[in-house]
C-alpha cells in the first residue's frame, strides 16, 4: 500500500560513490553535446558500457560470485542518479543490468545465473524485453506469440512483439510469451523465454521516430528452436515473474531524470544572461520541488527492495507521477522562454528543447502506460 512509501536516507558508504562517478562521467563527457546527452538512457554506447563494467559499476546488486559487487539497491540508485543526471548514455546495459539480471538471479537456474550474469557485469551481454505485441497495445495479458513444448525438448517460438527497445542491438531477449492455453485463459499458461536473437528463424525491423532515432524494433519469430534451458522460472508462471520485473522498471529514477539534461542547458543559458523574470522563477520552482519530493519517493521505493520487498504499487505511483513530470518540463522551460523573445538563445539549447518535445509523449509510454499503471495502483489501494 502506499503508506508504505517511507521517508529514507541513503547510506553514508553508498553516498559515497558519487565523488569516484562523478570524475569519471566528467572526462567521459567532456565534450558531449546536450542535445546528445539528453537521449542519456535511449543513448546507445556499447564501449562506454564496458568501461563502466570495468569500474564494477555493472551488476552491483549480483553476487560476487556471478561478478557482481554485492552492494545494495541504494549504491544502483546513487549510479543511476548520476548517470542519469550527467546524461550518460547507458542504454547498452541498461535493461540487462537493471531487470533481467535480477530476474535470472531469482527465477533462473543456476546454470543460468553462471552463464547469462558474469556476461552482464562485463558488458558482454545486452537485454532486451519481449512484453507488447502488434495489436495488444498495452494489454499483456492478451499475448498471442507462442512457444509449444517439442517431444525432443525445447520450444518452438511463433509469433511477434513491437515497441522493443534495443533489440536490433542485444544479443538476448527475455520473451513473455504463451506455452499452454489460449489467450481467452488471460494470466494463465504464461511463461518468461530467453531468446537469442542471432538464432535462425529471428528478424528484427527497427521502427524510426520522429526525432530521427530508432530505439524501438518490431520483433517476429518463425519457428525458432529453443533449447529446454531457454525457460526462466516455472512454466507457467510468467505473469507474477514479469510483473516482480516490472517493479526494476517503473521505481528507478530514470522515471525522473529524462529531462534533466535540458533542465542544466537552460540553468546556464539563464545564469549566462541573467534571467530573472518571474516566468523563469516559477518554471524553476514548480520543477525543483516536485522532482525533489519524486526523488524522496523513489528513494523511498528502493528502500524496500533493500527490505527484500516487491513494491509494485509504490513503483506504478512514482513512475505515472515522475513521467508526468518528465513531459512537463520541456513545455515548462519553452513557456518560460517564450516569455523573454528578446534574449539570444544558444542552438544547443534549442536543438536540446526541440528532441525533448519530439519523444517526451513517448515518457508515459514505455514501461506501463499511464492508464494500466493508474489501473495497478487503484487495485493497490483497494479501489477496484
């Protein structure tokens, strides 16, 4: 419930970290243009990702054994603030390191966590997520891509997902895919495949944007031949696996941060020429406070999972309300703008302001949206 979501401070040894990330993320980005850093978890760097795991900042949370640090979820949180803060493009690892990691930790084998994990934490392994399908919108529950069980072993994989992000560049996808029943039996007989993406039978068309960009991919299967251990968990058991994933997904402070490079932009374009118009103070102000009443809540959310907990409602409150945020500030920042014509603006702020607005409606899209997540947390709190 949400009266859970409890204030909560970050370690002193997880604080920490910050100076270390810091250095590093200013010679890595020294140079990089905001308008490129503003894609930060949508960026694309594959060498930048290994030179993170080379730092052992891959895997925190993993074992020691499987090549993780065995640090908590509040050392993640303070990485992810940072990366996420600096603009970092850490979309290579991000879905790996961040869900499907912790997934193949807790419902894999152990053959499994000793083959998929140490790849993780070495940047060797890229993930993408299997969830929504042409048609389905954001309705999982009506999944038609099928796996059947085949007499020798293994499965045989038909069917398709869209809205994939990154899979015409991961090595792997973690399919949500139907392996008994029909979709009629909605939350029944769904199961969690691993899939490797270079098998035969696999194409991958990438879906541009508007901004020019193309991190979504549509994904079909045609007769791909798993091998028995493609399986993560229970057969079965997919629909309270995906759903433990998803609280990885919604209660991280990338729902928070999308726009945060635009926001440093337009601070040093008005600390430059000396903005202080009451436009500008209230833009300020309204964003300021709530991503500083949002971070207490996400903060509050990995303080539960430190606790061992599955917050789902509490993740589904801070993702609706942190997005909602995200695609405000653009609009926020232009309007105020708008306010001082006279005043120069610099191209890097402009083109930085103009790819936010282009993909901000996409913020509310990805990871639940806006209408399932309202639907989770009105279940949550015993209104429906």
């Amino acid at each position: 419930m949400i009266d859970t979501l409890e204030l909560t401070h970050l370690p002193a040894e997880d604080e920490a970290l910050r100076r270390d990330i810091r250095l590093f993320l200013d010679q890595e980005l020294q140079g990089m243009a905001p308008e490129k850093r503003a894609r930060s978890w949508m960026g694309f760097d594959a060498a930048f990702s290994r030179r993170l795991a080379e730092r052992g900042w891959l895997g925190l949370t993993l074992p020691r054994e499987y090549g993780g640090q065995a640090r908590g979820h509040f050392a993640r949180f303070v990485l992810s603030e940072e990366l996420l803060g600096a603009g970092a493009p850490v979309s290579a690892h991000w879905i790996a390191d961040r869900q499907s990691a912790p997934l193949i930790l807790k419902y894999g084998t152990e053959a499994q966590r000793q083959f998929y994990l140490p790849r993780i934490c070495r940047a060797e392994a890229f993930f993408c997520i299997g969830m929504s399908e042409p048609g389905s919108g954001s309705d999982l529950a009506s999944i038609r891509t099928r796996a059947e069980p085949l007499k020798e072993g293994g499965w045989r994989l038909n069917g398709s997902k869209i809205w994939t992000t990154n899979a015409d560049r991961s090595h792997y996808m973690i399919a949500l895919v139907r392996t008994s029943g029909t979709p009629d039996n909605r939350h029944q007989g769904l199961s969690q495949l691993i899939v490797d993406l270079s098998l035969p039978g696999v194409t991958i068309r990438p879906i541009v944007d508007l901004a020019g960009d193309a991190h979504f991919s549509e994904v079909f299967f045609d007769n791909v031949a798993l091998q028995p251990d493609a399986l993560i968990g229970d057969e079965g058991a997919g629909w309270q696996q995906v759903n433990a994933e998803l609280a990885f997904e919604r209660s991280g402070p990338e729902r928070l941060y999308s726009s945060m490079t635009l926001v440093e932009c337009w601070l040093a374009h008005c600390r430059a020429q000396g903005v202080q118009d009451k436009a500008t103070h209230v833009a300020m102000g309204e964003i300021l406070s709530q991503i500083a009443v949002l971070r207490a809540m996400s903060l509050a959310v990995a303080g539960q999972l430190a606790q061992g907990r599955s917050p789902a409602t509490e993740a589904a409150l801070v993702k609706d309300l942190g997005t909602e945020l995200e695609q405000r500030i653009p609009a926020l920042i232009a309007q105020a703008l708008g306010q001082a014509p006279e005043c120069p603006l610099p191209g890097s702020l402009l083109r930085t302001l103009a790819y936010l607005e282009q993909v901000s409606p996409t913020f509310s899209l990805r990871g639940g949206t806006r209408e399932i997540l309202r639907g989770i947390i009105a279940r949550g709190l015993g209104l429906r």
